[in-house]
C-alpha cells in the first residue's frame, strides 16, 4: 500500500507487512458479521510488540492496534485517507523517530 510506502521512507527503523485478515463489523443485529480486511504489521526489532503498541498509545495522537504473532497490526479499513498523516505521525513518535525534512 501507497501508506507502507510513505511509513517505511518515512521511519526505517519500523519493520512493516501486509497482512489479510477480517475485522468484527459489531454488536447489534450482526455481533458475529466480519469483512475482509488488510493489516498494517509492524515491528521495531529489539522491541515487544507491547512496548510498540503502549507507545503508539500514548502519542500525541492516540492509536489502537491489536497484537498478533508479536507484531502490532493496524487495520487499514478504519484509517481515512485524510487520517494517514496523524497515523505517520503517531508511529513515528512511537518508534522514537524525527520527522522527515
């Protein structure tokens, strides 16, 4: 994706992929309904998964990832296009990197 692209110029110290996966539509009607869905995963290596996540949570723009096979997935079906500049933010302070001149 265009935003794994910009994410791996932007912050070389992050490890990312592409995972396919599903994600829960919700409660209601549909508690168990699921779409098709594209993971960001990514990894900073000599970090925890956890210590990643935590980070990413405490940014100045909070982001909710889930763990899984110790990496931090982000699922792409819930970021705008008009979002994607708070999330390279975010993941870049979270990796304790500088933004790019």
């Amino acid at each position: 994706s265009a935003l794994r692209r910009r994410l791996a110029a932007d912050c070389p110290a992050l490890e990312t992929g592409l995972r396919p996966d599903s994600s829960a539509v919700g409660g209601g009607a549909a508690p168990t309904l699921e779409v098709p869905t594209v993971l960001l995963t990514v990894a900073r290596p000599g970090w925890s998964a956890e210590r990643l996540a935590a980070r990413l949570r405490s940014a100045a723009t909070p982001v909710v990832g889930r763990v899984l096979d110790d990496r931090l997935a982000l699922d792409l079906r819930t970021v705008a296009e008009d979002e994607e500049p708070l999330l390279l933010a975010a993941l870049r302070e979270a990796a304790g990197e500088a933004a790019p001149a």
